[in-house]
C-alpha cells in the first residue's frame, strides 16, 4: 500500500491505550490537502496536536503505576495524557511543511511512557479512488458528461 500525507483530523493509536485519538494540526499552515491543514513532524504537542488515547495501560504511566500498585498489583488503567515529548519519526524529509518534514501514515511517534504512536487514517477526505486497473479507458467526453449530468 502506497504512504500518505497525513492532514488535521487524521485517527491515531497508541499502542498503550485502550481508544484511538484524532490529531490536530493548527489553522496557521500555509500547506492544505483537501481543506485540512498538513500535519509535519512538529505536531506531537500533548493535548493540543494529540489528545488522549483513552486510558493508558503501561505501569510506566505514573498514574496507572501508582492504581496498580494500590490495587495489590491488579493493573488499573488511568485516564491518558500523551508523553509527546519528541518529534514524530519517519516524516518525508524533502516535503517541508512550515520548515519540517511532512508527516506521513507510516510515521511513528514515542510516548515517554513507553506507547507507540500510529496513524490509523490519514485524515484525507478525498472521493474514492479512481480505478486505474480497468482495461480500457473512458472517453474524455464521455467522463465530462458524467460529472456534469452528476453536478445537477
């Protein structure tokens, strides 16, 4: 499967959480991709780029730590707040968004926890894509006609 640009609204997962996330890229970008500001390697700010995954599953997460040992050792899952101390790894190093690499769907990022951050969607709302597989292809007036007689 081919790697995507990743855009605001894209669906993450930690792989310590018990829920997925959405990714929020500010407004101020000069870069849109289907009317979403594209993320770079930079918006991996806790709370405001990567909200919480639920509730955290790792005893490394100070507050599930803490339950668990409270609970005799029975792990006890607390509500999550990310350790997105660094940037996300594995952007594309010669697309530059705002002067970092673009963030991609393959692209990783570590919660000082010990979670592994992915993306699950991209955020990208485009149509489906278009079938290039066919053997033989549509007319250009032909496919001109259909958008058209479509948009009424």
């Amino acid at each position: 499967m081919a790697d995507s640009y990743v855009t605001s609204g894209a669906t993450l997962r930690c792989s310590c959480g018990d829920c997925t996330a959405k990714l929020t890229v500010l407004p101020n970008r000069t870069v849109y991709l289907d009317g979403q500001p594209m993320a770079n390697i930079s918006d991996h700010i806790s709370m405001l780029n990567i909200h919480a995954f639920g509730k955290c599953r790792t005893v490394s997460y100070p507050p599930t730590g803490s339950a668990t040992a409270a609970n005799h050792g029975t792990l006890t899952p607390m509500p999550c707040v990310p350790g997105t101390v660094s940037e996300w790894i594995k952007g594309k190093e010669d697309y530059l968004i705002k002067g970092k690499s673009a963030l991609l769907k393959s692209s990783i990022c570590r919660c000082q926890w010990g979670g592994i951050i992915t993306v699950v969607d991209d955020g990208q709302n485009f149509p489906s894509p278009i079938d290039l597989s066919r053997d033989v292809l549509v007319p250009m007036n032909e496919l001109l006609s259909k958008i058209v007689n479509s948009s009424k």
